[in-house]
C-alpha cells in the first residue's frame, strides 16, 4: 500500500466524497459542474445516479448517511461490527452497531479510487490472506487490515455453509485483528423443523454474543419498531419486483442495484425506506405512461443476471446495458423471500419464504433468524445447486416471472461455490430455455480481466446468439 | 585463489570467474534447452576469456534451476541465497532483494549477515516474470528494451488483466486495435509486473536498502513503477550487470569454502 | 511389510478392496474427515476414503469443475469419470469445503451424462461448522439419518452393540497412530516421513482389522528400534489435503524429514478417542464435531495454532512447511497467519502453494525447499 494511501482513512475518504456527491446537485448548475471536477474518479457514478433524479440523490445521501454513521461510530455512542452483505444489519441497528458491510465498501471503493479496490487487494495478500480469495471482501478488508479505516469492535458474519471463502474472510480478519468473532452457520437444507431449531438456536446465541460485546440488552420495542419498518420496505420491494415484470419495464436499470445496496447499508432503518419510495415513485410513473426505465425508452432485451453484477469504474455495466437497450431484471442480491413476494405466490414456494411475527420476543427473534437464513446467497446456495429451494429453481423461476431473454452469470474468481457449479447450471437454463452466459470476469477487480474485454466478450455473445 | 560461480537460469546462463574476490570474467548467453549444456557452454566462455582452465578452479559452486545437472560443480545453492549474497556483494548497504529473472521473480530480505531470512517466489504462473515482459513486448512490436523507455513518455497508462499471462496478452491486443498510444500500453504492462512484485515485497517485509538483481532490473519502467508503490528508493546496481548477481552469490560462496568458512 | 501399506496408500483398487468385494461386500466412499467410518464398520461395509493420486489429465474434472476450483476434488472426480471408483457401492459428501462439497453435482452429473461411475447410494452429509449444543443436537440427527439411510439402502441393521464394537476397535487403531507418532518424534526416527504418511493412509482404504494388526506388528517393530534415519532437518507438514506419498518425498528429499503433521489424511484422521460409555452415535458425532483442526471451522484458530506450537515442540521440529492447494483459501490463508505468529514464536516457516495432482513443477519446489532448508540448518 502506498504511503499516500495511508495518509488518510479510506472510509473516511469515501465518507467525504459521497458526502460532497449527495449535496452537490443542490446547487447551481453551474456550481454542479464546477465540483465534478473535484470528483474526477467519482463523476462517472454521480453523474448518471443523480440523472435519475430523486432515487439517486436518495440513494446517495443514503451511501452518505451510512459512511457518516461509520467514520463516526465513536462519537454517536456505536460499536462497530465488520461484517457481509448477506447478513441483514437489522439486528445489528437494534443494538447499536454500525455494520460494516465489506462488500458495500469494496464496490465503493471501486467506484469512487482511481486505483479503485488494488491496494487494498494487494495488502490483503502482503499479510497473508491467499489473492485467490474473494476481491468482494478484500476490496475493503485490506484497509481495516492495515489500520487503515474506522475502529472495528467485533466481527459477524453468517457464511458458514454457504460460502467459505466469504466465511474465511472474516475469520481471517477476526484473527488477525484479535477481535470477538461470531458466525451464523447454515445448514444444508433451509426447510424443516431441524434446520428451523438450528437458525434459532444460532441467533440467540448471536443475540448473546452482541449483548456481551456491547454491554446492552436487547431492546425489544426498538427491535419491533425495526421489524416493522422492515415490513414495509419488504412490501416496497415486492412492488417493485411486481412492476418490473411489465413490458416495458418500468425501472431504470440502476435501480437493481440501487434497491440491495440500500437495504444491505440499512435494512430495517427509515434511510432504505425513503429510498425505495422514492424509486417505486419514479417506476409507478414510468408504469403509468407505459414507459421504459431505459434512458432511450425503447427495451430490446430483457436480462436477468443470476447472480451479481460488475462494480469497476463509471457504472459502465449498467452503461454497455443502457447502449444496447437491455434492462435489468434483477439478481440474486435484490431478491426478497418475504412471504408478500411475487415470485414466492407465483411459484408457490412459501415453504422458502419468512414471515415476520411481531407479537412476543421469541417470535421477533424467530422471525429474524428466519429472514436472516433467506439472505441473498444464504438461501440459495447453501444446498446442491439443482436441490429444492435451490440456485437453479429461483433462477429459473425469477427468469420467467421478469420475461428474460437470457441469463447472466458474473462473480469473482475467489467464488469457489458458484464456479463449482455454474457451468452445470448454465447447461440447465439453457436446457430451460434461457440462453446462458458466463462472465469470466472479476466484479471488483479490472486486473483479472480489463472491462473492455468482458464488454467484448458480453457483446460477442448476445450477438453470436442472436440476441442483438 | 581462483573459483567460479555458475547459473544456469530458464532464459539465460550466467558464469562469473573469481580470484580472491576478484572478478577476473563474467559471460552470459543464451540457455539452451538442457541445463547442463548451457553450464558447459557458459562455463567454457567464461574460463576461454579469462584464460583459465578448468583445472585451475578451485572450487565451483552452480546455482539456477540446472544446478543439479552441472557436471562441474562442487556444490549447488539454491539461488535464493546466491542472489541474496550477490545482491549483497553489489550493494553492501542490501537488506532486501528482488529478483525478476525470466521465468520467476523473488523478494529476499537479507539480515546483517547477508543470509536470507525470508523469501518469497511467485506462484507458477509467467504473469510477474520477464517472460511476461518478453511476451508483451512481442505483442506490442517493440524490443524488451525499449519498454522501459516507452513507458516513460505515457500519459495515460492503462489498466490492465494481469493476473494471467494469456488474458493479458488479449487485453494488449485489444487495447492496440482501439489504437492506444503504445506508450500507454507499455506504461499499464510495466505497472502491472510492478504491482505483483510489490505485493512479494511487501510480503518479506520491505527494508531500507532495496535493489533489483535480474533482467527487469534494467526495466527503468518497472523499477520506477515499483519504487511508487513501495514507497522507497530502489538503488541502482553499477557495480556489474544485475543479472549477474546469482552467479557472482555463487562464486562468492565458493570464495568461501576455500577460504574455509560455511556459509 | 511396510509393503503392506504401500499398496494400500497407492493403489486405488488395492487388493484389499479387491478380496472384499470377491467376498461380496461393499464399499462406501467418503471424503472428509468428519464422516465417522464406525458406522460403515458395524454395518459390515468396508469405508474407503476417496483419493485423488494418479489422476493424469483433467478432461472430465474441468468439464463439470470451474476453472477456479481446487484440482483435489478436480481429480477424485476424473478418477470417477474414468472408472476408478467403480467398485464403490456408495459415497458420502460433506461440505467439507466448498470445492469438495460441489463434488456432489459434478459427480451426479457425470454419472448422468455418461450412464455410469455413480454409485448407487448416495448421501449429503451436513456437518456443521462450530461446535455447541445446538449444533451437536443437529449432527446427531444427521448422525442418525445416515444410520438409517445406510441400514435401508444396504438392508442391515446396525445395533449399538455393533456401534460399540465398532467404536472400540478404532479406538485402538487411534491409540497405536499415537504411539506411532511418538516414534516419529523420537530423535532419529527409524521411519520417514514418506513412508509414515503410506502407513497412516493405508488405514483409510483397507478393512480395519487387518490394519490394526498390520499396524500393530510395525509400531511393535519400530518401537524396539530400526534403521534409524539420522543428520535430517526435522520438518512439520502443515496444510491442505495431501494424499499423495510422493509430494512427502519430494519435500524430505536426502536432506529433510517430515517427523509431524496436521493433515487431514494425516493426524487429523486419528486424533481424539471416542467416548466407549454412552450412547454410540451421540459419542461419535461429539468426537467428530469437537475437531477443530480443520480451518472449515471458523473462529478457532487460536486453538489450532496452540496445538501447532505444541505439537511442533513435542517434535523438536527445526521448520514447519505450511503448503495449500491453490484455491484452497481455508488453509492458505491460515497458513499466512500461521506464519506471522509461528515465526513469533521462534518456528521458522515457509509457505507453500501447489496444484495437486501430478508433480509438474518439482524444480521451483525442490529450490525453495532446499532455500528454506538453507536457512534453517
């Protein structure tokens, strides 16, 4: 890592951008085009976010609330728990903890560096932690490593079962660290009465781990309060899936994207609540007049990605998208197993689903556990891939409820779980009627494969498919 | 007393004759496709120019990875510790090497003593080595030495695949075809090769001095790249030519031996 | 004799498996550590743990693996591919790691392409990742599901009598591996590395009362002395799964000896005892599930390099080589932080990453083996 690199606290350095991006547009035009100039590596982010109107300026006062709470746990009176995507922060919230997502930092942090995530890739290597692991934690992990980030108390995670090398990231860290470690442990089958008893068990004793860590109890009006505000962003979420299965689709192709990312930094919290309003405003809209979220407002192609996207630089994912008039119908990030859900009524797999009762303790922490263990990535890929409940059976299913015309796989090389699977998989949608394409790119990291490559590689499918 | 150092690398073959601690010869050449044929090529060049025979060698010590099949020799160190005692030899001030030779590359911290306390080698891929520069250099059309030359006059330098050798070498091509200054191409392969020794570096832990052995030491490209990253200066070794250094370790540790000392 | 162990360790289809099977018994596969053979023993069934040595070329591994995938499992699965484990009766997956636990579709499908190769009982074996009450309760359960599965699909039935037994002869295979291994710390040992670890995996493939007996005739042997193997550097192997004799010999060379290890093929396989009072398939999921060796059981690493110091004190070992498979990111990077704390403690290390399978590029191991064997001796 460079010296100035050091010189200054990545969070900090992210807090500061996103913060300066969630204010510049409230000034004159001509004030907003000055400060992009101060923002060289970020302003092919805020530019197209705020295009969007109020969603993006939500969206990033959202980022910028949650990097603020971050930098300034110690001053707010919270702890700190470095932890994953995949684990919802909501219980995290109700004993004040700021949750520090490494996955949301890392795709930050691509966003915004101009090197985006390699020193922090790097250094991870340097201590020890194997490059093959996944960039999707190190892209973060290595300035906490280095001391390089906010003041970390404790470590969760909730990977065990699911994925190792997301698991190994935190176990790495909590060791290095020398911090208090948890993890949630999943087993194989998300169904029955065993597996049930043993989320549960699991998340009192994480309950436990938490209270001792944080010298609280847990508060259960404010846990219910959380919960309930978790109901409403889950009957938001399941609007916006319904809309986009319209032709056309309603939602602009960064919403997707827009949706997790809110609800990883603050599930449960009124910050994710006014941003997905604000986007199901927006998709309503588009609904209404029969419009296209797609900036041209003509949707030649529908796609479905199966499981996450590609972060570097200048969304230019979602750009090569919006170029080629191909919306976004989701991934395995955005996807709610609340029991309101669309796909979980067409499907009929509320076996899969959680429903959140709110009326004792003991059903609050069994109703979280249960939402806990239908995390992205948490559901799906804990089992055989073509098992009950499984990757193949959501992806199919949510393939066809949004009409997509082909599917998408994209992750890291550090992904062990999925690359053991996914080129059977793929041979299953295909057979299931969906073409099928595998990116071999690294959604965090250029170095494994340039993004020019992948668009060419991307491009070269849909047109060797004859989908273009 | 006269001894020699031999080192039989992947792309080159290196042979140093020595008398009390003199250089009397060094050469180097080309390998060719069985180690010990380099060794007995290398070998003879260094004893023809410096007037030798064989006889008259004291004691012999090869290192490289044909160090097992030299026919000559007295002894064969690996050529983590020649290089470690080369480097030293060169710069008396080295506490921590790095090394790109053709096919692998390797970060050595030295103690007082010039003995390697910690090493580090890539993993068995070409990306990192000089063969990665060679092919890249290929790709581009230009001479490996004028890498180094190219990239300095780079304005934008491109991110590029480096973990592998092959995808990089798609990537070149693809950024040549949407016609990316060459300098720019030049400026991202340096830096790449940069960033994979930084992190070997990094990991034996950095101390002051630095300096570069092998081919790539004579890459201005990539040693400024890696002097960037690392924070610190990398002194330049004029003492001999950097690819020397195994072999010059290797006949220093012989210089040793007949002067009855271990390593 | 040490033969004996030889074929057992190098051969897939060694000829014990061959005269089990003549004899009309069966054989059921398993890859991890965390399946208690017991089970198999006291339903006649002979456990055989699947392997990967031999493998040559990885068509079928890479058709139905990823590229970004530990070559172990890649080669369990090109053996499977090609016939190799044709005489299995069964095979039992776990989530040991998620390279391996992905061996279940890639086998399955395999077996479905080629209408072969997949034996006829098959079972996913959920072992949990820590170990507490509630999880000791599920592993139980998941315990006594394979009982029952193995008894319907073999129709046997197996009796906690049968458990017990069962129990009480591994237990004496365990108490002789560690008389064993103290004749491998012995100053000198009269066995090698190489031929200590044929020794250790010939118990994983052969029926085990032979092994037993094989067993104890050469810990009996080797404890009243032997050719004893002197002026080596004492060496422990730390690290990812290593089935294969020969990366042993490689790293020992005519210069090193491996006197100790933490492999999962290795002491890993034997450590503990099981409790011989109590309910059979409660004390074996508790002895199971209490291993925390294994870097797939997170948080525990502060007890697994405890045991590593000890362990490397007991054998006055002069360097530890901490190898990993590459992508094998549980043991590589523990190994990273076992180094940073081994070193601390005054245990010179070197780490090491490989592709398993066959050794292609022993000339850069064999240099930084002799490197590192430079600077420690």
């Amino acid at each position: 890592m460079r010296k100035e690199t050091r010189e200054y606290k990545f969070d900090w350095m992210l807090w500061t951008m996103f913060d300066a991006g969630a204010k510049i547009k409230k000034g004159f035009p001509k004030e907003y085009s000055h400060s992009l100039n101060y923002m060289p590596y970020f302003r092919g982010v805020i530019e197209p976010m705020l295009a969007t109107g109020d969603p993006g300026q939500k969206f990033i006062e959202c980022c910028a609330a949650y990097l603020d709470n971050l930098v300034h746990s110690r001053d707010k009176g919270f702890k700190t728990a470095i932890t994953t995507f995949c684990f919802s922060p909501a219980i995290l919230y109700a004993m004040d903890i700021v949750p520090v997502c490494l996955e949301i930092l890392s795709v930050m942090q691509t966003l915004t560096g101009k090197r985006g995530t390699a020193e922090h890739l790097d250094y991870c290597n340097e201590v020890g932690y194997t490059e093959t692991s996944c960039s999707s934690q190190r892209g973060s992990l290595g300035g906490y490593l280095a001391g390089n980030g906010a003041e970390i108390d404790m470590i969760v995670t909730d990977t065990p079962g699911v994925c190792d090398t997301n698991a190994n990231a935190f176990a790495f860290a909590a060791a290095y660290l020398d911090k208090p470690f948890f993890s949630l442990d999943m087993p194989p089958e998300l169904n029955g009465v065993r597996s049930d008893a043993y989320h549960l068990g699991d998340f009192r004793a994480l309950i436990a781990f938490l209270e001792k860590h944080t010298g609280k109890k847990l508060d259960i009006d404010k846990l219910r309060e959380i919960m309930q505000r978790i109901q409403k962003q889950d009957e938001l979420v399941a609007e916006l899936e319904d809309l986009a299965r319209l032709r056309p689709s309603p939602m602009p192709v960064t919403f997707n994207f827009m949706v997790h990312a809110s609800r990883f930094l603050f599930a449960g919290m009124p910050e994710c609540t006014v941003c997905l309003e604000s986007m199901l405003a927006v998709a309503k809209e588009n609904a209404a007049a029969g419009r296209s979220g797609l900036s041209s407002g003509v949707e030649k192609l529908r796609s479905f990605w199966c499981y996450i996207d590609h972060y570097t630089q200048n969304l230019r994912l979602w750009q090569m998208l919006e170029r080629n008039n191909i919306c976004y119908q989701g991934n395995i990030l955005s996807r709610s197993w609340a029991a309101n859900a669309p796909h979980v009524k067409e499907y009929g797999t509320e076996a899969a689903a959680y429903e959140l009762d709110l009326s004792t303790l003991d059903s609050m922490i069994l109703g979280m556990a249960l939402l806990n263990s239908r995390m992205p990535m948490i559901k799906s890929i804990r089992g055989p891939y073509d098992a009950k409940n499984m990757w193949l059976e959501d992806t199919v299913n949510l393939a066809k409820l949004h009409g997509a015309d082909f599917i998408v796989y994209n992750g890291t090389p550090g992904c062990r779980n999925t690359w053991g699977m996914v080129k059977m998989f793929a041979r299953d949608t295909e057979k299931a009627g969906f073409p099928t394409y595998i990116m071999y790119a690294d959604a965090f990291d250029d170095r494994v494969e340039s993004w020019e490559a992948t668009q060419e590689r991307f491009e070269e499918f849909l047109t060797v498919r004859g989908l273009l | 007393m006269i001894v020699a150092g031999c080192d039989v690398g992947s792309l080159t073959s290196k042979a140093v004759i020595m008398d009390d601690g003199r250089v009397l010869n060094s050469v180097i050449i080309k390998s060719k496709a069985r180690p010990w044929e380099s060794a007995d090529e290398v070998m003879k060049a260094a004893l023809d120019g410096a007037g030798i025979a064989m006889n008259d060698v004291k004691y012999c010590v090869g290192t490289g990875y044909g160090r097992d099949k030299m026919k000559f020799i007295n002894e064969a160190i690996t050529e983590i510790a020649c290089h470690g005692r080369g480097a030293r030899w060169l710069l008396p001030t080295a506490m921590t090497v790095i090394d790109i030779g053709g096919q692998d590359c390797k970060a050595m911290r030295l103690d007082r003593d010039g003995k390697v306390v910690r090493f580090m080698t890539n993993d068995k891929c070409a990306s990192g080595t000089g063969r990665f520069l060679e092919v890249m250099a290929r790709v581009l059309g230009i001479g490996l030495a004028d890498l180094g030359e190219m990239s300095a006059r780079a304005t934008t330098p491109i991110t590029m695949a480096s973990a592998c050798t092959v995808w990089a070498q798609a990537d070149v091509i693809a950024h040549l075809n949407n016609r990316v200054p060459i300098e720019d191409i030049a400026a991202g392969v340096n830096n790449a090769m940069a960033s994979r020794m930084a992190v070997l570096a990094n990991s034996v832990g950095v101390e002051r001095d630095v300096c570069m052995t092998g081919g790539v030491a004579k890459n201005d490209g990539v040693v400024s790249a890696l002097e960037k990253l690392l924070g610190v200066r990398i002194k330049r070794i004029r003492r001999s030519d950097p690819q020397m250094a195994g072999a010059l370790g290797a006949a220093l540790f012989a210089h040793d031996r007949v002067n009855g000392g271990s390593r | 004799m040490k033969e004996e162990f030889r074929e057992a360790s190098a051969v897939l289809e060694n000829k014990w498996v061959k005269k089990w099977k003549e004899g009309g018994g069966k054989v059921v596969g398993y890859t991890c550590s965390y399946v208690p053979d017991e089970i198999f023993y006291a339903a006649g069934i002979l456990p055989y743990r699947v392997r990967g040595f031999g493998a040559e070329a990885m068509t079928i591994g890479d058709t139905y693996f990823g590229p970004f995938i530990c070559s172990l499992p890649k080669c369990m699965l090109q053996l499977a591919g090609q016939g190799g484990f044709d005489f299995l009766d069964g095979v039992i997956i776990t989530p040991g790691c998620d390279s391996m636990r992905r061996l279940d579709e890639c086998w399955r499908k395999m077996g479905d392409d080629a209408g072969a190769h997949m034996p006829a009982f098959h079972f996913h074996f959920g072992v949990p990742h820590k170990f507490t009450d509630y999880s000791v309760t599920w592993f139980i359960e998941e315990t006594r599901r394979l009982v029952a599965e193995v008894e319907r699909h073999f129709n046997v039935t197996i009796t906690n009598e049968k458990l017990g037994e069962a129990i009480r002869v591994h237990n004496k295979t365990r108490l002789l591996l560690e008389r064993f291994d103290a004749i491998r710390s012995q100053a000198d040992p009269p066995i090698s590395g190489t031929d200590a670890l044929a020794v250790i995996l010939a118990g994983t493939t052969m029926p085990r009362d032979d092994y037993n007996s094989l067993l104890g005739e050469l810990v009996g042997e080797l404890e009243q002395g032997g050719e004893r193997l002197a002026g080596r550097a004492r060496l422990m192997l730390v690290g990812s799964a290593s089935d294969d004799v020969e990366l042993v010999r490689l790293i020992e060379g005519d210069r090193a000896l491996v006197v100790a290890d933490n492999l999962c093929f290795g002491t890993r396989f034997y450590s503990n005892l099981v409790n011989e009072e109590g309910d059979p398939v409660e004390e074996l999921a508790k002895r199971s599930l209490a291993h925390n060796d294994c870097p797939r059981m997170y948080g525990e690493y502060r007890d697994r390099l405890n045991r590593l110091i000890n362990k490397a004190g007991k054998a006055r070992v002069q360097g530890v080589i901490l190898q990993n498979i590459r992508f094998c990111d549980l043991h590589g990077s523990e190994n990273g932080l076992f180094e940073r704390d081994l070193e601390k403690a005054g245990i010179p290390c070197m780490r090491l990453e490989r592709e398993y399978g066959p050794i292609v590029e022993s000339g850069r191991m064999r240099m930084r083996i002799d490197a590192f064997l430079e600077r420690i001796v």
